[in-house]
C-alpha cells in the first residue's frame, strides 16, 4: 500500500467493509508506518499490518500497537 496519508486513511477505512481484504496479508510503505497516518485509521483496525522503513527495517501493527522488531541479521 502506498498512497498520501489522508487518501490511504480513506481507503483502509472502507476496505474492511466492502473487501475481504485483512491487514496481516499487507504490505505498506514508510510513510504508511507514520504513527500520524496510522492514526488516521485506528491500529485497533490494522493489526497485522507491515510494512518497510526509510531506514531498510521493518513496522509491525501488533496488538493495537506499532512495534519496530529488532533485525536479526548480521547475529550469531
């Protein structure tokens, strides 16, 4: 997913009702991950949504709240 903030809130507003569409199946860009534009939506709607950011890690929506796991590669 990637849109401008305000046209992808809209848009993620309306899916759930009128789509199968899940967040967990999901992929979105960085500026999706913005905690002001997943606000927008309400992470109570978008557990499960991922996505990638600017700096190359990853953004989790996980029970209601956005969560940044630590990379793993590069450990023993």
């Amino acid at each position: 997913m990637a849109d401008p903030a305000t046209g992808w809130a809209r848009m993620t507003r309306r899916l759930p009702r009128s789509t199968p569409w899940r967040p967990g199946r999901t992929l979105a860009t960085a500026a999706v991950g913005d905690p002001r534009t997943l606000a927008l939506v309400g992470l109570i709607n978008l557990n499960g949504l991922t996505g990638a950011t600017a700096h190359g890690t990853t953004w989790l929506v996980e029970d209601d709240s956005l969560q940044h796991p630590t990379p793993t590669w590069g450990r023993p």
